[in-house]
C-alpha cells in the first residue's frame, strides 16, 4: 500500500513536469512527441524524426527503403528474428561479430540463410549490405532504433515505468490519461512496466530522450546533498 501510494503522489508531480517541459518545447518551436507526423504521399515518405550516428543512419535508410516498398511491418518482424537469432544461437552471434571472415564469405551466407528463410528483398538485402561493410554486429541496436522509427510513424509512444511493485491498475490508467493529454490524442501510449528494486520506492518513467526519477532513493540523495551543505549561520 505505501508503494501504491508513492506511485500515486508521482502522478501530479509527472503532469507538472510534462507540463513544462511540453511549454518549453513548443515555445523554442521543437518537434516534441506533441507534434503530429504528417502522412506522406508515397513519393514524399520521410522519416518521422531524426535520428544520428551510425545506427542511426542504417535504421532510417532501411526505414525509407521499407516504406517505399509498402513492407514496414514485415521488414520490421523480420528484422526482429534476426535479433532473436542471434541471441539464442552462440553461433550465430560469433559469425556476426567475427570480422576476420573474409566479405565475401559473409555476404554470401547471409544472402543465402534469409533467401532460404524467405526474407523480404529490403531485409534480404539491407543484411547483406551489413555484412559488407561489416556492421552485422550492431543489428540490435539498429533494430532498436528501425522500431523507434516505425513506432513513430504509427504514432505510438513507448513508457517504461519501473516501480517496486507492479502498477496498480487504478495507477496505470491514470498514468496513461496524464501522457495522453500531454502528448495529444493522436498518440497511442504502450507501457512496459518493470520491477526494479534498487529505486526503493516511489517510480521513474521513461519514453523518447525523457527520463522522470519521482523515486525514493534519488529523493534520498537529494535529500542528503543538502543535509551535507554548510549551514549559513
């Protein structure tokens, strides 16, 4: 119950503090989760937020390949069993992270093992492009941020919430609501829950760049970084 009631305290605090951010970013003209994407045509697909680096420029190249060939949803389980893969299978996950396999040898297999599996051409391909420049062992996070991209373009917007306890349900709906008129009734908001002892109590949310810490171990050494500065006598 005294969890519970952490979780409920959090929920106002979480609204003023979504709030401000939202103001502060409408009023510097940002493209905050608020906006909404515009649906392109087919000859003016774009991805729906930028995104850096080089996993970054993988995940949006195959997002706009994908898009342009009407298969989001497949490249995008597909893209998923190939990370699957490599988690379960110790070969696997040795054969892509081993660069001293000549290119050739790399490119090849991989053509060959998903034509078999009957991958799409943009995924078939888009590997193969991975194992010739021999990036194959970052798939997981292009995955990672491919789905971040076509979470965006459906609209939705993914909450990680870690408490002590599971949310009650009453919690949840509440907190579901609050991002909801935040983030705009376009948005359709997904919340993982996690259970995460070390915070003590109390909950941190999380979804885009954004991080809310509303919990008790961070209130504690906010609270003790005080206790420890000099008294102005």
């Amino acid at each position: 119950m005294a969890a519970a009631r952490h979780i409920r305290s959090g929920l106002p605090l979480l609204r003023a503090h979504l709030a401000a951010s939202e103001s502060a970013a409408v009023s510097q003209g940002s493209r905050g989760f608020s906006s909404k994407v515009a649906k392109p045509t087919a000859n003016q697909i774009k991805v729906p937020e930028a995104l850096y680096g080089g996993t970054g420029n993988y995940a949006s190249a195959l997002f706009l390949t994908a898009a342009k060939a009407n298969t989001l949803e497949k490249v995008e389980s597909e893209i998923k069993i190939v990370v699957e893969a490599s988690k379960k299978s110790p070969l696997f996950s040795q054969f892509i992270k081993d660069l001293s396999v000549p290119k050739e040898t790399r490119v090849k297999a991989i053509t060959e093992i998903f034509a078999e599996a009957g991958f799409s051409d943009v995924t078939k391909n888009f590997l193969a492009v991975l194992a010739d420049n021999g990036r194959l062992k970052y798939i997981e996070r292009i995955a990672e941020r491919f789905v971040d991209l076509t979470m965006a373009h459906k609209g939705e917007v993914k909450v990680v919430v870690r408490t002590v306890i599971p949310l009650p349900e009453k919690e949840e709906k509440e907190l579901k609501e609050t991002l909801q008129d935040i983030l705009g009734k376009n948005k359709t908001i997904l919340v993982e829950q996690k259970i995460d002892y070390s915070i003590m109590g109390g909950l941190v949310i999380e979804f885009g760049q954004k991080v809310f810490d509303m919990s008790i171990k961070t209130r504690a050494k906010q609270m003790e970084a005080f206790l420890r500065q000099p008294l102005d006598i």
